[in-house]
C-alpha cells in the first residue's frame, strides 16, 4: 500500500488517477511472488532471489537516497526499522514461505499483521480498541482458520505456515517502531527517501544473511519455467526488482497523495486477490474453495482492524496503516 503523506488532491480528476495508481500498485506488488517462484523452483536460495530483488531496487533508488541525507540524521530508527523488519525481514520471510506453499497463501496469512498489531495495542499498550477493531480481529483469525483448512490436520506445509506468520511479525515489529517514532509536530519524512534508505539497510543486512557470492549466478542465465512456460530468468528478476518493487512503491506513494488511507487501504487489500489469481493463472495454483472463502475473510477483517479508529480518550491511533511508512504494503 502507498505511504500515508498529508498532501491529497481532493478533486474528482485526482482521486481517479490516483485510484488507477494504487491499483496500479496493488497489481505490481501482487505480482512479486508468481515472478520470484520460478527463480527459487530454477535453483536459486529464497534468501538470495530476495536479496537480488532488494539490492537491485537499492541501486535504482540510490538518487533518491542521496536526495535525502538528513533522514540519517532525523530519523535514524525509522530507517532501520524499515530496513530490517519492512524490507528484510518481511521479504525474507515471504519468500521462503512460498517455497513451500501457494503464493495466495502466504500472502493472505501476511495480512493477519493489522489484527496482531491491534492485540498489541490492546494486551501490551492497555489501550482500548473499539468494537469494530474487535470484530475486524476475529474475522481475520477466522480467516486464517480456513485458508489453513484446520479441520483437516493443516493444508499446508508446517514450515511454510510458520515463515508465513514470522513475515507478518515483521509488519508487526515494524508498525509499533513506527508509531513510537513519531514526534508530535515534526515533519513528516519524506516516503520516498525512507523506502530508498529502508532498501539500502534492507540489502546490507540480506548480505551478510543471504551471502550473495555462494549464488549459483549461472541460474540467472538461463531459464525458469511458470507451469510449464518457458521464461528467461533475467526477464524475472528484471521484472521483480523494476516492476514489483521500484515501480511499486513509487505508484503507491503517489496514489495515497491523492486518496484518503481508508480508500487506499480498500485498494491496496486487493494485492492478495491479484496475487491469488496471477498465482493460479501463471503458476497453476488452485485453492480450495474453503481456502478462497477463508482468504475474503481474513481480507475484510484486515481492512476492518487497519481502518478502525480509536475510542474517545485513547491516545493516537489503534493501528498505523498496513505496512510501511504509515501505510506502505510491505506484503508481497
């Protein structure tokens, strides 16, 4: 999802571009993981097709970054935060999840992050939620019970659930350092300059984890096969880093410019129907019908428990966005 920034065109012709943009988004991240499997089923390590997608995107941030030195200064926490658990730890995660189970998913169990963060705010923090967070919370957790078909032992890959789940964590982790960094009546940092840095200290810390020069670099030459398609794996991890990254986070930063975040947050919950029905169309793919009712669930109480506000009295807000800085999609 795009970053949450103050600065919105309210006019009619704005808010349809910037629908058009965020779904532009929503298409681009959904799209990561259907491109990023065939590159780890051609033989590449999960850890190392994450950190090719985040130092590629790094380097094609790397003017943005120089654009906005003082954010190291400003905001050294929000940085690292971005960088360790929104970037490296949730891609990481991700990644090594879909190795082992169906890119839908993984992704749909991403989105328990907004009802986790709200169990914080309410068990750790001791704020209270209102009632409609509550019920956005049991949805999800209702959700989820079906996309894992519980009834039957768990559908899915143990391990893969466990990554899953650890990746939304992640959100998690990064949404409380985000809303404790915020200073009252400070400039808001600039969105782009935080995604550009996040990637940077993303990709410095995926190396020392990932160690890049142990790749089999000669999997990148060849080609990788999308159920049965014939692709050339440099076209993948062209697309990944230029497409479902680059491309985007900036289309999300514009798109919230010119949208409310209850809109935005609409828009942006349907990377996981796009990325369930790439996953199916390109990858062969098949959820059960238990599975796709589970994912609308989960999908509506995530929605329910990022856009409830809080109850008079509480102070600030229940739950920051779904992802980012403020509101970025970290998912996918």
């Amino acid at each position: 999802m795009p970053v949450h920034t103050s600065q919105r065109s309210h006019g009619n012709g704005g808010k349809g571009v910037g629908l058009g943009l965020a779904l532009g988004s929503a298409v681009a991240f959904g799209g990561s993981g259907v491109t990023a499997k065939p590159l780890i089923e051609a033989g590449l390590d999960p850890l190392h097709v994450v950190w090719l997608r985040v130092a590629g995107a790094a380097l094609v941030m790397l003017p943005l970054a120089v654009r906005h030195q003082d954010l190291v200064r400003r905001r050294p926490a929000l940085l690292a935060g971005f960088g360790l658990l929104a970037v490296a730890g949730v891609q990481a995660f991700y990644f090594a999840s879909i190795s082992r189970m169906p890119v839908g998913v993984a992704l749909l169990l991403e989105y328990l992050a907004p009802a986790l963060v709200l169990g914080w705010v309410r068990f750790v923090q001791r704020r209270q939620v209102t009632r409609a967070a509550g019920v956005g919370v049991v949805l999800a957790v209702g959700g989820l019970a079906c996309v894992v078909e519980v009834w039957s032992g768990l559908s899915v890959d143990p391990l893969g659930l466990v990554f899953a789940l650890a990746a939304a964590c992640c959100q998690v982790g990064y949404f409380v350092l985000s809303d404790q960094g915020g200073d009252a009546g400070a400039e808001a940092p600039n969105p782009l300059g935080v995604i550009a840095y996040g990637l940077l200290v993303g990709a410095a810390a995926l190396t020392v984890v990932a160690r890049p020069w142990s790749m089999d670099w000669a999997v990148l030459s060849g080609t990788a096969r999308m159920d049965g398609t014939v692709v050339a794996a440099w076209l993948l991890l062209g697309w990944l880093v230029l497409v479902a990254t680059v491309l985007a986070y900036v289309t999300g930063v514009v798109a919230v410019r010119r949208l409310s975040p209850q809109v935005a947050g609409v828009v942006a919950c349907l990377e996981a129907v796009i990325a369930t029905v790439l996953a199916w169309v390109l990858l062969g793919e098949h959820l059960s019908l238990p599975q796709i009712i589970g994912g609308v669930v989960v999908l509506a109480g995530a929605f329910i428990a990022q856009s409830s506000t809080p109850v008079k009295g509480s102070d600030g807000p229940v739950a920051v966005g779904d992802g980012g800085v403020r509101g970025t999609s970290v998912v996918g």
